[in-house]
C-alpha cells in the first residue's frame, strides 16, 4: 500500500491530490494502467518505455471510454508524474490511473511462449517418427513469424533441414495446431517484377486472402500477392491523429491502403485521391474502402501516379515509398494547390555512416549547394539561428528547417536537399516562388543499425 499523486489540471495551475492506492487489494489478474486519449497513446507509451515504467509484458487495451489503457509495472507506479505527461509529453492530454483487468499478453510475449511450445512439440514429432532431435533442428525452427487472422507466415530461412520434408504433411498440421492457425505458409524473396510481389508458398490449407485489424481498420489482401507492412503502424497511428477535415489528401503509393484508409477513417479527409500500380493491390484496395465505408470518399487511379492527370487538387500529397519516393517529387508538387499550397509527407531510407561517407549523401549535399549555395550564380544563404536556418536562391528558393538539433546529422543533410529540390520543382511547375518549411521529421523503423526509414512533414506554400 503506498501514496499516488493523481494529477488534474485548471486553466492555469496543475493540482495534485494524493490518494491512497492498494495494489494488493485488486484482483489477482488486474495490472495498473495509465488511460489516454487515443491520439496521445503513442507518445506516452514512447516516454513509459523510455523510463522502464511500461509493461511491456502485456498489450495496450482500449476502454469503453474510447481511451487506451498503458500498463504499467506496479513498482513503478509511485514514480508516475502525470504532469510531465499531460504538459510535457503529450501537451493536450488527459492522463488518469486505471487499471486492466484480464490483461492480454504481448505480442512479443506470446511469440517467445509459443516458440517453446513450438520446440516441445515437434521435438515430440521427431522422436516418435523415430528420427534423432538435435540443437541443429532447434536452430532451423522460426524465431517469429506473421499472423493474419488464421494464417501464419514462417520466414524463409525455416525448416531447412532434410529431415523436415520426412515429415510432412504432419508438420504442417502440428505448426498449424501448435500455433492456433488453419493454414501455415513460408515468406520467400521479394519479387523484382516491380510490383514488389512477394514469393509465399502455402504450406497448409488452401487460399492467400487474410484480414488484418490495425487501429479499428480492416483489411483483406492476398498475401500471395500483395506486401503488408507491420512496422509501418506507428506511421499510420500518427496519420490517425491528424486533423484533415477539409482537405483533399493524394496518397501516391496506395497500396492496399495502408495510409490511405487512415486518413479517412480517423484523420477526417474529405477526399483521398489514391494512386497504385499493383492490380492485385488496386483490387484489395476497392475492397478495403468498401470494407471500412470509406468508398464515397476516395478515387482510384490505377496506374503510373507519373501519368497522372491531376493538378492543383491537393491539400496533402503523401510519399510512402521506400527505399525513396523522390520519382514521385515532380507529380506532388504538380498536385499540390496553385494558390494556397500544402503539405508533402516525404518518405526515405536515409544511411549513416560514421567511418564511411554514403554516396547518396554526398549528391544530396551536392544538390543542396547547387540548389542554395551562396556561390551560385542562382542563390544565397542567411542563417538566423544555430537552430534553424533559412536558405534563400533567387528566383525565389526559400528553404528553412527548425528540427531539433538531435536529429541525426544524415536526416538533417537530407532533409535540407529534399526541401530544395522541392522548391526548386515548385518553382519550375507553378511558375512561381515558392517556400518550403520542414515541420517535423519522424523516425519510422530502422532496418539496420546505419539505415532508418523516416518521413518528411514538409510544408510548401506560394510566396
């Protein structure tokens, strides 16, 4: 039993009340649990982990409220200061202390007891075929694996041993069962057919189409022949958390949808015009917007987003492309609205390199001197600020940042280029001078320790 300050807040002043809080005193199966509105969810469960505070044992649960609860370890909880949060962190929110009851284990806590499981019993398999288990076959079964709906995706350096193939099909049906799956598949390469196909070989039960649920949004694809991303979700989170009520979005690279539906389930578009190459994702994407209710708001447009016909339309242009969406710069900016312009939400695999300069950086940089270099015969620079310059070119390039000055080096060279090399596009397009200004730059994933996957919030307005 110990004291707790819950904190409320008035207009001007944050006010404290303690109270008395016994864990002991709830049911055995309850944890406790920070409660937030959902758009602040991210960023406190980005700060609680920061600080250890986060149970990561168990999965973040929403409440009949529509808040989400964060659980949290009970040790920690008297060092819970819920006006760094509500102020500090996520300025805006509300944060109480709640609790969870019957909490669901973790993604990453499932998968670590279902391997164990896993291992026990097809190690019984083996012995009872009577064939030898051994530390090599334990090293040949999957670390971790896809899960969609009630079909599982092994990685493709699985079950590679000889002995495997003996045992099939009964393999496949203790995976399935072992896993709480109806079919069982295996992830090969990617496809370089420029659709970005993937290469998956059902295994067990018949059939590639699977639903996925992501922050309330459905949706169905074919996992044999169109890409999901999970690690994309805190992008789409951060979508869902925009206020576009009003705005004509274009999203470039649709896909399946997976920016595209957040944008007008949660964020509130009025329109989203949506761009995709893949018939078999164009045909998941018309099923998904059906699916989520969201048809009346959105056009397809199969094909190169290059040939598009648009012009002057867009309020927001979303770039979600990787490794890089830069092929797509000149057809955003034609897109974005002659007379009041908007956002671009730019996104890049960007490589850092301590010991070893990365070639695409330095064109970067070199475009970011030609662009804006004060040597040009086309431009100038002033700076303003240690934190944050304005780089000007005449006719008209007018390129500022405010980022904070822990970005990384690598973000910051890139950002700056990208925003002159759109000004420059603007300029070019429209006719006009333009103003390109970064608002934010957000760290997606990183796929190695030297490349992180960002995206670009860059605001361009006519001047």
């Amino acid at each position: 039993m110990f004291d707790i300050l819950i904190c409320t807040t008035t207009q001007k002043h944050i006010i404290f009340f303690p109270c008395l809080v016994d864990f002991e005193m709830r049911r055995d199966d309850s944890i406790p649990a920070i409660a937030t509105q959902l758009r602040y969810a991210q960023l406190c469960r980005k700060h609680l982990e920061e600080k250890g505070i986060l149970d990561t044992r168990f999965r973040l649960q929403k409440l009949a409220d529509a808040t989400v609860a964060l659980p949290v370890l009970s040790a920690r909880v008297p060092e819970l200061t819920l006006g760094v949060l509500q102020h500090s962190v996520a300025p805006g929110s509300t944060c109480t202390i709640t609790h969870i009851q019957s909490p669901v284990p973790s993604k990453k806590s499932s998968v670590r007891s279902s391997q164990q499981q896993l291992e026990e019993a097809l190690r019984g398999l083996v012995e009872l075929r009577g064939e030898v288990w051994s530390e090599e076959l334990g090293r040949d079964l999957p670390q971790s694996w896809k899960r969609h709906g009630d079909l599982a995706i092994l990685g493709e350096a699985t079950f590679r041993q000889p002995v495997w193939k003996i045992l099939e099909p009964e393999l496949w049906e203790t995976v399935a069962s072992t896993l709480g799956v109806k079919r069982v598949a295996r992830m090969g390469r990617v496809s370089t057919d420029g659709f970005r196909t993937p290469t998956v070989t059902l295994l067990r039960g018949q059939g590639g189409w699977v639903q996925h649920v992501d922050n309330g949004i459905r949706y169905e694809f074919d996992v044999t022949k169109c890409m999901f991303s999970s690690g994309n979700i805190t992008e789409k989170l951060r979508i869902a958390s925009f206020n576009c009520s009003g705005e004509t979005v274009v999203d470039l690279y649709a896909g399946i949808g997976y920016f595209t539906l957040p944008y007008l389930v949660h964020a509130g578009a009025s329109f989203v015009h949506a761009c995709e190459w893949n018939p078999h994702a164009v045909n998941a994407l018309r099923r998904n917007l059906e699916l989520n209710g969201a048809a009346q708001r959105c056009q397809v447009h199969q094909g190169d987003n290059r040939q598009l016909s648009l012009c002057d339309v867009a309020d927001r242009v979303n770039l979600g492309l990787i490794p890089s969406s830069e092929e797509g710069w000149p057809t955003a900016c034609r897109l974005l609205k002659r007379e009041t312009g908007g956002v671009l939400h730019i996104h890049q695999n960007v490589s850092s390199h301590p010991q070893k300069p990365d070639p695409a950086l330095l064109l970067q940089n070199l475009c970011l001197q030609e662009v804006c270099d004060p040597s040009s015969p086309a431009g100038k620079v002033s700076r303003d600020s240690d934190t944050a310059d304005s780089r000007e070119s005449a006719p008209g390039l007018r390129c500022r940042d405010s980022m904070s000055t822990a970005v990384k080096a690598e973000w910051q060279a890139w950002s700056k280029a990208a925003a002159c090399r759109i000004a420059a596009l603007l300029l070019e397009i429209k006719g006009q001078p333009w103003r390109t200004h970064v608002l934010h730059m957000e760290h997606v994933k990183s796929y190695a320790p030297h490349v992180d996957h960002i995206v670009l919030d860059l605001e361009c307005r006519p001047t």
